[in-house]
C-alpha cells in the first residue's frame, strides 16, 4: 500500500480492532483486553459506502456513534437556501454522530466523500458498556471533550484569522490528523472540494483558488487537482502564527456556529457514569 495518500477500502470489511490499524486513534484507544473484548462484541461493520452516499441525515433519529476505518466523510447542515454549511471532515479513526445525543436526532447530515467504511456502535449498547468499563467510559468522555474543543477551535479560526491562515490552518491540520494515523504529513489527496474548502473556511471559492496558487509560487506547496505536497511547513506555520486579524467585513459565521451553541453538550453524556 502506498503510505503517502490516504488508501482506498481495500480487502474485507469483517476486520476485528485488534487487528485495525485505527485502533490507536479510534474509540478502542486505551481500552483494557476486556474492555476490547466486549466492544467489540456489539460493533457492526458496514460493507463500504460509495461516494455520495449518506450515512445520515438531518432530522434522522439518532440510535448510534460511527467510526470511520477508512475513505472520509463531510459532516454539513444544509441550509434554507438548497446550500450546504459543511462542519467538518471526518477521516479515518474519527467518530461521529454526537451531534444526535442531546436530542436523539441528528442536527446535521453526513456522505462520503469517497468509497468509506464505517464501524457502527449502537449507543444503547455502548452506554450500558460504560456503565461496566471505567476505561471505555473515559474513552468515550475523552472524545466528547475533542469534539468541543474542535468546534471552538473552528469559532476562534473563524472570527480572529485572514484568508492565509485559514487555509494554512486548515492544511496545517489535515497534516498532523494524517501523520497521527500512520499515513504521510507531507503529500496527500484532498478528498473534499475547493467548495466544500471554501464553504468550511468561510471564505469565497475564487478567494480559496487564488490561495492555492498564491502559496505554489511562493514555494510552499505543490497542487496538481486534488493532490497536495508541503514543500515548506515552517513558513505555513509562520502564516498561522503571525497571521493578523481578517480586516475588512468578515463573511458572517452562521448561526451555529456563534457562541456556545455546539451541539456536542455533555449533559446526556453524563448519565454515561
């Protein structure tokens, strides 16, 4: 398999998380034998999801978390307008589905942006597990707490940097979620499009575009369609760090997105003690 970008599903799906190259990313992370034992016992792996196929939708009743073992997911609200308002992209060893716990049904929408396998973990089932297992219960806790802290990350993104850093950011964090899962940090495929890019960043498609091509001839990446390679991480991460503030009429942030409106509360998770 070449390391270097992010495989395609390959091979049978009837793989244990033992023998999951994910696990050290996944919700089994830190999990004792037993532990593992037992959640494995109410997991039900799903045969690969095409590109473009939902694996839920907004309003859908919520009944499960999901774990992505390999392809990538778009997470997104669509709007009034027919649009879309991505929030995030999901890859491999990352859960979702928390958006549904508070209301038991889902604020959001999920497809694949490509062919994508899933882990499905009842939450019925895995609630009562953690009621049983300290350590499964911390996991799944640990994982509550990312997700918030993902979602203020992306606020703080929003209001306080310009275009540069955002997409630096945004580069600079695809990169290190790559690297933690064996994977390279350097040269990959973007999965997602400038639209959907542009739409998570908040910033206009040309403006994204101009970006890309801005940072190739200064040397800092290579682009050829989807495919990326950093040349020089050192100077995007200087565009993060010294990045002024967006001057000018900021694109407004949705309203989900304003304040401590995320939906990943831990109110319900509580009751996982």
């Amino acid at each position: 398999m070449n390391r270097n970008i992010v495989p395609e599903f390959s091979g049978s799906f009837h793989v244990s998380c033992k023998n999951c190259c994910m696990a050290n990313v996944c919700l089994p992370l830190g999990l004792t034998a037993v532990e593992l034992e037992q959640l494995m016992k109410i997991i039900d792996r799903h045969p690969p999801m095409s590109r473009g196929e939902h694996l839920f939708e907004i309003g859908d009743h919520h009944k499960s978390l999901y774990a992505v073992r390999s392809g990538s997911i778009k997470v997104y609200i669509p709007t009034e307008t027919g649009e879309e308002q991505v929030r995030r992209f999901i890859l491999p060893g990352e859960l979702l589905g928390f958006d549904a716990i508070e209301g038991e049904m889902h604020t959001c929408a999920a497809v694949a942006l490509e062919t994508t396998s899933i882990c499905e973990f009842p939450y019925q089932r895995l609630e009562k597990l953690c009621h049983s297992f300290q350590g499964l219960d911390h996991e799944l806790h640990r994982l509550f707490g990312k997700e918030i802290a993902n979602e203020h990350d992306l606020l703080q993104l929003l209001a306080k940097k310009n275009a540069e850093a955002r997409l630096a950011s945004f580069l600079l964090d695809l990169s290190n979620r790559l690297k933690k899962r064996g994977f390279s940090e350097r040269e990959f495929n973007l999965t997602m499009s400038r639209h959907d890019i542009s739409n998570y960043l908040g910033l206009a498609v040309e403006t994204v575009s101009r970006l890309f091509a801005r940072f190739q001839e200064d040397g800092l990446l290579t682009v050829k369609r989807r495919h990326i390679q950093l040349q020089d991480m050192a100077q995007i991460r200087k565009l993060l760090a010294n990045s002024p503030p967006a001057a000018g009429k900021r694109r407004a942030v949705p309203a989900q997105r304003r304040g401590n409106t995320s939906p990943y509360r831990l109110r319900k998770a509580r009751t996982l003690h």
